[in-house]
C-alpha cells in the first residue's frame, strides 16, 4: 500500500510518501520551510525505527533517550523506545529523510544473533529499554543511498512491489546496522570539527548536483574551502569512496535507472551524463554492473 499526501503549515509544506508491507512501514518525507523553527514530533507505535537524514541540518531532543543529536544531512541510526517524543529545530529551509519502521518481534528475530553489539540492543529491546544503536551516527554511504533511491523510484506494483519493498527493508536493515557498528569503533582523523564534517557533506551534494558536467578537484577545493589534501581524505573517510569513485557510482546508478523507467536510449544517456563517448560509458557501465546498458532496457 503507497499513501502520498502534503501538510500545509504557516512556515513551510511537507510532501509524503509512506508504503506498508508485511507491517512494516517505510517513508520518505521532503519538507520546505520559510524560516528555522522548532517543532514537536510524537508517536506511540511500539517500533524499531531506522532514520536516515538525506538532505539538511537539523537538531532535535529525543525524550525517551534524554538525549540531543545536531545532525547534518547524509546521517542515519537505528532506535527504539516504545513511544517517542521528539523537539526538532530544522537548522536549514530544506530537510529530507527517509526512514523503516520494524515491529519489534520481527527485527529481533532479523537480527538478535548477528554480532555481539546487536544482541545487546536487542536484548535492550526486550526489556522495554529506550536505545539507539551508535552513539556515533553513520554515514549515508553510496550503497545506502542507492537503496533509497530504488524505493522511491520503485516501478513494480502489486506482489512484486511488496516483496521488493521487503527485501529493500531488509538491504537497509543490514546495511545501516553495519555502517553503524563501524562508525562506532572508528576515529576521525581528517574530519575533527563539524564545520568540516559539513564541507565534506556539500562537496557530496555538488556532486550530486553536477553529475551532468562534475567540477574539478581545484574547483571543488576552492567551491567548499578546503585543500585538496583535506578534501580527498576527508571524504574517503566520511563516506568509504573516493571523490572519483562516488562520482562514477552516481552516475551510473542514475543511468541505470534511466534505462530501467525511461525509455532514452543508451547513446542519449551516456551523453546527458557527460560520458565522452557511449563505448565509453558502455565498458563503465559493464564493469560496475556486469552486464551491459542494452541488457536493461532488454531484460527489465
């Protein structure tokens, strides 16, 4: 089941999409405001909540855990408490999130034995005991992102969208658990401050933005103030990828979809993408994927 609705505030809109399968719950929300305020935000579902935080700055206080996250976008964790009452204040006009609901019975079942660090969280759970799993939030690491995005753009209907969305539900599930446990144990050593950890978000976002016609490493330096050295490192440290690398994964996850849902041929989106040459884009495509742009568009 796939609900879109919009909640008209005096400051600002939310658009929603929700979908439910098999009691669990995924949503995607884009919220524009017209200044930064502070709002409540409650629920009494007895869940296991994972958050991911695509797009902006936002902080909020999470009563049940007593505690306050300042987050900025390309974030995520996974929660529990049996209800939870929340202030957010949005720190930039724009946020976007994403987020999967679990019955609590069906994640501990999913995940009560895969590492040490998440029997101790789910034992938490079972004991009715407000917990989040990282103190340390993890990265919106390219896997992550693509997951996402293949839900959101999700063109299957009927028994296929529902397992699709179910084992969607489950990539994430393991993917943020893993992210998490890592992020944990590790140190930062390029990325000491947030002003930093926010730069090397924006160099992300511009990417992201330019995938059509990607800036130099001088340009982006310049762009986000930091130097190449710093730049390179620190984004391999925050989202596991080179510059190059996330740059390449971008591009060719957004020509996959292209292939999948439009009906553009291979030629037009290997030049819209700003590949030199469609070979050229073909023999990338091919080694990330291992099978060809034609067998796409032949194979859906």
């Amino acid at each position: 089941m796939e609900e879109k609705k919009s909640i008209t505030y005096s400051n600002g809109v939310i658009h929603m999409t929700t979908w439910l399968c098999d009691d669990i719950r995924l949503g995607h929300a884009v919220s524009i405001f017209n200044e930064c305020f502070s709002f409540p935000a409650s629920s009494q579902s007895d869940v296991v909540r994972l958050h991911f935080g695509l797009r902006g700055d936002y902080l909020f206080h999470y009563k049940q855990l007593n505690q306050s996250f300042d987050l900025i976008g390309g974030h995520h964790n996974i929660m529990y408490s049996r209800e939870f009452d929340m202030v957010v204040e949005n720190k930039t006009l724009e946020l976007e999130t994403f987020g999967v609901q679990f019955p609590k019975e069906l994640f501990i079942g999913f995940i009560q034995n895969a590492s040490d660090q998440l029997k101790r969280f789910t034992e938490d759970i079972i004991s009715g005991h407000s917990v989040i799993l990282s103190q340390k939030w993890g990265a919106l690491e390219t896997a992550i992102q693509q997951v996402i995005t293949q839900i959101i753009h999700c063109k299957y209907t009927g028994d296929f969208k529902r397992l699709f969305l179910l084992s969607k539900s489950i990539e994430l599930l393991v993917l943020s658990a893993d992210s998490c446990i890592a992020a944990d144990s590790k140190e930062a050593v390029f990325l000491k401050s947030k002003t930093d950890k926010e730069k090397i978000v924006a160099v992300r976002d511009l990417l992201n933005s330019r995938l059509d016609s990607p800036p130099s490493l001088s340009e982006i330096a310049k762009t986000v103030g930091l130097n190449e050295y710093k730049l390179k490192r620190g984004f391999k440290e925050e989202f596991n990828n080179t510059v190059f690398g996330y740059l390449t994964d971008q591009r060719l996850q957004l020509a996959h979809q292209y292939l999948r849902d439009t009906q553009k041929t291979a030629a037009e989106i290997s030049f819209e993408l700003g590949y030199s040459t469609p070979q050229h884009f073909n023999n990338a495509f091919k080694k990330k994927f291992g099978f060809t742009p034609y067998s796409v568009r032949n194979n859906p």
